[in-house]
C-alpha cells in the first residue's frame, strides 16, 4: 500500500507548497482546524521572544551586578558610581564569581525539574507547561531587578536565591524544549522538516537584533533591555493564550510515525515511569545514534567563544572585531533556515518523492560533517582573512540540532515528547557543565605550546564532530519507511 500513497502524494500539490502559503487544505481536521501557515508563525514568534530574552540580558545583567558592587565597594551618597572606577580587582574578581555561581545556579533547576514538567506537559498540557516556565523566568528576573535596584539595602548575592524561582518551569532552556514539543505534536511529519526550519531560523534573527539593541541601549541604562527582556516574556504569555490549538492543524493521534514509535516503546511496559519510558526509548538503536549529534552540538557557541579569545592572542585581531563572527554565524544560518533549505529541500520532495526522514538523516550527517570541517579550518587557518572562511563553513552545519530533533520526532510518540525533548535539554546542560569548562581549559593548556597549537581547542571539536558524524552512519530509517507506507 506504501506506492499508491506515494503516487497519489505525487499528485496532490498541497504537501510541497511552501509551508508559508496557506494552502494546505490537507492539513486541516475539520471546519475549525488552524492553518498550518498560521500555528508555524506563532511558534516562531515565541521562539523569538524567548531567544530575545535570553540574549539581550547578557550585557545588560553585567551592568547591574557591576554597578550593585561598585555601589557597595564605595558607599557613596547618590545612586551614581563613574564606570572607571568599578574596573578596579576588587569588584571584578566578585563580578566574575556572582556570574560563575549564578550560572551554575542556573543550571540546577534544568536538571531537577525539566522532564517532570515535560512528563507533566504530556499528560496535561504542553501549553500549560511552557506557560508555567515563563511565569517562572519573570518572577526570577523581578527577584534580581529589585536586588540590584537597591543594592544598599539587599546584598548583591541574594541574586543567586533568583535561581530556586526557576524550580517552577525550569527556566528559558526548558521553556524552549516545551515549544519544539509543542511544535513536534503540531506540525504533520511531512512538512516538519520546513516548519522547524523556519522556527529555528527565528532564533538567529532574534540574536541580531537582540545583541544590537542590547549594545545601544545598555550604555544609556540597563534597565531599558532588561525592560525589553520582561516584556518579551509577557508578550510571550499572551501569544500562549491567544494561539489557536496546536492540535487543531492535524489529527495527531493518528499520524504514521505514532505506530512507528510504539514498536519500540509498547511492547514490553504497559504503565511505564518516565524513567522506564526514557530507557526503553534508548532501546531504539536510532535514537542511541542520534544521541552524540545533541551531545556535540553544545560545543558550537564554545568554539565561537574560544575563537575571539585565539583570534586575538594568535592574530592581535581586536575583541571587538572578533565579536562578528556570531553577526557572520546569525546571518548565514537566517539565509539557509529561513531561504535556501526550506526551498531545496521542498524541490527535492517534490521531484524525487524523497521522504522527510531520509532528508533530515541527510542533513544531521552533513552538519556536523560541515562542523567538523570547520573547526578543522578554523585551527588550520594561517592568517587572520582565512579565518571567516572557516567561520562559514563551521555555522552552516549550526542546523544539525533541528534537523536531529526532527529526525528523532519519527521514534517517539506524541505521550512522550515533552518529555523527550525536555530530556535532551537536560543532557544538553551536563554537556555544557562538562564541554564548557573542559574547552576552556584545553586552551588555556595550549597556551603554554608553540603557536600551531594554540588551536587544539578546534582540533579537539573537530575530533567530536567527526565521531558524532560516525555514529548518524548506524542510524537506518528503512524499517520506519515500511512501517509508515504500511500506515498509509
């Protein structure tokens, strides 16, 4: 039955229209079904406001740390310290713990609670959760806005209380994984390639205009970003409250991949514990492979943050003009996720009936291919005008993440994918506790060599991508082809 399927899908133009055209009638459950076009701009806005959120913090959250410790180090009268002189040993060495700790801090709570809330997500939810999330990041954030508002009356260090707040929801990085479950459930499996494209590409504009504002207003008064930041997440709320069902563009419960995914998930448990239900998922050797794609992918901003560092110890290259590789990063990944992949891949389904499955396995082993080849350009880079060059390569394989969580959305059935993706959030944060640090000090060891090996930082990546893209070479989608033709 899968070749009559396939052919009357070769005749049928609605599932290769651009996703974007509202002309999708297939897509739809009944009379009061959402467009597909619709719900996919709903979901990159939230995307959006959450990367807006997280990104233009950054300076503006140095600011006021700063500023509290410098008002408290010099305890003068007014409400005003000159920037030149909290620069001195004695407040930076505390900024840089408050930061340390806070990020640490921050961490925890995606730990404890991310795939609770996820488990939650799926028996209640997924909306309620990511509400829950949001509601949780606010209240952390008005905890460490009245902190430094008054740093004569509350010690700086009471900043770091603001992480138990996150106890609720567990923060933007599990907020972001409730989204992709909410879109996963969303989105049909033959257009979700497309839709998390476009939903992913809304977090590089997202940091271009974000890092841009933060730079002109943070000078002026950090709390006009931080301002920005509270209303991103409010704006947020009330896209979640106004958004049309999710569940209205398909009739999920019956898509193909969910009998995919219960032949590795129901044929040993009945009433599984998220526990059992995460291992059993494991016993899938697909989604074991995959697993190394998500673990690598962590790395990417290290990389990008261990290159400005090398760029100026090795080539002198300002600080300041090292920051534009992220503008470079931003700007190539907008092109490929929101233009040229969404285009080419639409193409390619549409003249060689290729499926969806077997075009993301083909873009998770060519990003972190393309990843590995970067780093690996980047280290080998001679001058300093070679250096772009190996940037380019290195973030056109930034898709890799999306392309995997899609792929891995074949295995998994709608029950459990908060919980799944919510689970890969967790891992990501060990990765980065462990990946982090352990990058950092990799080059701080390099130091000591000859300048050649000032880049075994990105020779040391280029080693993981390149395992990570061994181990996509064991995944197969062939039986998940058959069991889907069989559905059809």
């Amino acid at each position: 039955m899968a070749k009559p399927s396939a052919s009357a899908q070769e005749h049928n133009p609605s599932p290769h229209t651009p996703l974007l055209s509202n002309q999708e009638p297939d897509q739809v459950s009944g009379p009061a079904a959402t467009p597909l076009s619709v719900l996919i701009l709903y979901f990159m806005a939230i995307h959006f406001l959450l990367a807006f959120c997280e990104i233009i913090l950054v300076a503006p959250f140095i600011k006021l740390l700063e500023n509290s410790l410098c008002l408290s180090y010099y305890n003068f009268p007014g409400n005003g310290v000159q920037d030149e002189l909290c620069k001195i040993p004695d407040i930076q060495g505390p900024l840089a713990t408050l930061r340390g700790w806070k990020s640490s801090f921050d961490t925890i709570p995606v730990l404890l609670v991310a795939i609770p809330f996820g488990r939650l997500g799926d028996r209640y939810g997924r909306r309620k959760i990511l509400a829950t999330a949001l509601v949780g990041v606010a209240a952390s954030l008005c905890e460490v806005f009245v902190v430094c508002a008054f740093p004569k009356v509350f010690p700086v260090r009471l900043v770091w209380l603001s992480s138990i707040l996150l106890l609720c929801g567990g923060g933007l990085n599990s907020a972001s994984a409730y989204m992709w479950a909410m879109a996963s459930e969303a989105i049909p499996s033959k257009q979700r390639s497309h839709g998390f494209y476009y939903i992913f590409s809304a977090f590089y504009v997202a940091e271009l205009i974000a890092s841009f504002v933060a730079s002109v207003t943070t000078d002026i008064s950090p709390w006009i970003p931080c301002s920005l930041a509270m209303g991103s997440i409010i704006l947020c709320l009330i896209l979640l409250a106004v958004m049309p069902d999710p569940r209205g563009s398909k009739n999920h419960s019956e898509s193909p991949e969910s009998h995919i995914a219960e032949d590795y998930t129901s044929r040993t448990i009945t009433k599984p514990t998220t526990t059992s239900r995460l291992l059993t998922l494991l016993s899938n050797p697909n989604i074991l492979f995959t697993v190394p794609v998500f673990l690598v992918g962590i790395l990417r901003y290290t990389t990008l943050n261990v290159l400005i560092q090398y760029a100026n110890i090795r080539f002198h290259l300002p600080l300041s003009t090292g920051a534009t590789f992220y503008t470079e990063t931003a700007g190539i990944n907008i092109l490929l996720f929101l233009f040229l992949i969404p285009a080419l891949t639409s193409h390619i389904r549409t003249n060689y009936a290729v499926r969806p499955q077997t075009i993301d396995l083909f873009l998770v082993r060519t990003s972190v291919c393309l990843m590995s080849m970067g780093s690996l350009a980047i280290g080998l880079a001679p001058t300093t005008s070679l250096l772009p060059l190996g940037v380019a390569i290195f973030s056109t394989g930034f898709g890799s993440r999306v392309s995997a969580l899609s792929l891995i959305s074949t295995w998994i059935t709608p029950s459990d994918k908060a919980t799944v993706y919510a689970s890969i959030t967790v891992l990501e944060s060990l990765g980065h506790a462990v990946g982090d640090p352990g990058m950092q000090h990799i080059f701080a060891a390099s130091l000591r060599l000859e300048n050649f090996w000032l880049a075994m930082p990105f020779f040391v990546a280029a080693g993981c991508y390149c395992l990570a893209t061994i181990s996509t070479m064991f995944i197969r989608i062939e039986k998940e082809v058959e069991g889907e033709g069989e559905d059809e």
